[in-house]
C-alpha cells in the first residue's frame, strides 16, 4: 500500500530547482537512498547521515501537479531498519530528504521488495519536479535478479564440480602409475626368482650327472673285479 511520504526540500534542491526553471528545465529525481539514522532532517543537510543504500527508481506516475507516485526495489543483502530516506537528482545533488525516529519499514538480508510511496511536494512550484524511473516491472526486475543469483549459484556449482572431476582424474593418474609401479616391481622379483630357480636347476642337473657317471664308473669297476675273481676259481679248479 502507498504512503504518503512529505520530504524536507534541502537548500541545494531549491537551488537546482531554481536554476532549472531559469532554464525551462524541471529537477529530475533519478535514485532514492535508504539509512537508518532517525532524526529531524535540516535544509543544510547534503547527504543521509547513514546511507545503507541507494536505488534506481523502477517506476513512477503523477497523481497531482504536487504529488508523484514512485516504486523501488530493495534488493541487496544488508538489513536495517529505513529511517530516513534520501532523494537525489542526476548529479548526486540531495534533493529532498525524509527522516523519522520511527522506522518507515524493514530491509531484510535475505528478502527483496518493493517500496511504493507518494511524493507530497505542495510546497514547490506544480510540475516542477519529475521522477525519471528505469519503467521497468518490478515483478519482472525481481525474476531477473532471482535469475541472476541462481545462474550464478550453478554457474558456480558446475565450476566446483570441474575442479573435482579434476582432482579426481588427477588421483586416478597418480594410482595408475603406483600400480604400474608395483606391476614393475613384482615382475622384476618374479623374473629373479626364476633366474633364481633355472640356476639352481641347472646345479642340479650337473650334480646328478656328476653321480650318475660316478656310479656307472663304479659298476663297471665291480663288473671287472668280479669277472677276475671268477677266472681266478676257475685257474684253482684246474689246478685241482
């Protein structure tokens, strides 16, 4: 719901409303800023006491030749509480300031919305001021910067996602060359070992050739000492 908001209108606003009208030219409101310092405001006053932030202003109307209506959104993630409300024209001129020790409304960090409120100027000149708004819809301005977040929420998920693909391709490397590694040095042990055992084989064999040829030897000694001993009974039967 609007409501209605009667701001002070600061020296340097009548000053640049008075140098436009010399110059056929209306004040142009172009940003409306928040902070959260309540107080009286003075006509001296050229910035808020404590701007938490400053917005475009997404739409706006004429209700009245004094009166303008205009909306904001408050986006952003800061929370305080709006007690006092900055007008400004396109050059940074502050141009009308509201400021109550009652808050106007909450600012959440985790909630965006919309401000709507009417602009009560009765004590300037009809039509001499305007409001210049982005006329966007505050509906649509408020999905896109939903969008926004989430694309960057994915965006950045997917990147996470890549840089684990990465480390994990990264470990599976270093394993693959750990277990060529092993394969390597288990084959080598397996090839010793068989050196090891043909060696021993080989060892083998010439022993039991070594002993077969001594046993053969040792046959055939027995074979001739056997055949002399039966030629020498044989020499003793004759003689008998």
């Amino acid at each position: 719901m609007s409501a209605p908001l009667k701001p002070l209108i600061t020296s340097a606003g009548l000053t640049a409303l008075f140098n436009g009208q010399q110059n056929g030219l209306k004040a142009e409101i172009t940003h409306i800023a928040f902070g959260d310092h309540g107080r009286t405001p003075s006509a001296g006053e050229k910035a808020l006491k404590s701007e938490k932030a400053r917005h475009q202003i997404l739409t706006s109307q004429r209700l009245g030749p004094h009166t303008l209506n205009f909306t904001v959104l408050a986006d952003g993630d800061r929370e305080f509480w709006i007690r006092e409300v900055g007008f400004y024209l396109a050059d940074g001129t502050l141009f009308a300031v509201w400021s109550s020790t009652s808050p106007l409304a909450y600012k959440s960090a985790s909630v965006d919305f919309e401000l709507t409120y009417d602009l009560l100027l009765d004590a300037l000149p009809a039509d001499s001021v305007t409001i210049v708004s982005t006329s966007a819809d505050p509906s649509v301005a408020h999905w896109l910067g939903n969008y926004a977040e989430l694309t960057h929420a994915s965006v950045n998920a997917m990147l996470r996602d890549i840089k684990q693909q990465d480390a994990n391709r990264a470990l599976d490397a270093r394993q693959k060359e750990d277990d060529e590694e092993v394969h390597l040095r288990i084959t080598g042990v397996v090839n010793s070992l068989h050196q090891e055992v043909s060696r021993q084989v080989r060892v083998n064999e010439q022993h039991l050739y070594i002993l077969s040829a001594n046993a053969e030897a040792n046959i055939s000694n027995m074979t001739r000492q056997t055949q002399m001993l039966f030629r020498v009974i044989d020499l003793e039967k004759e003689k008998v």
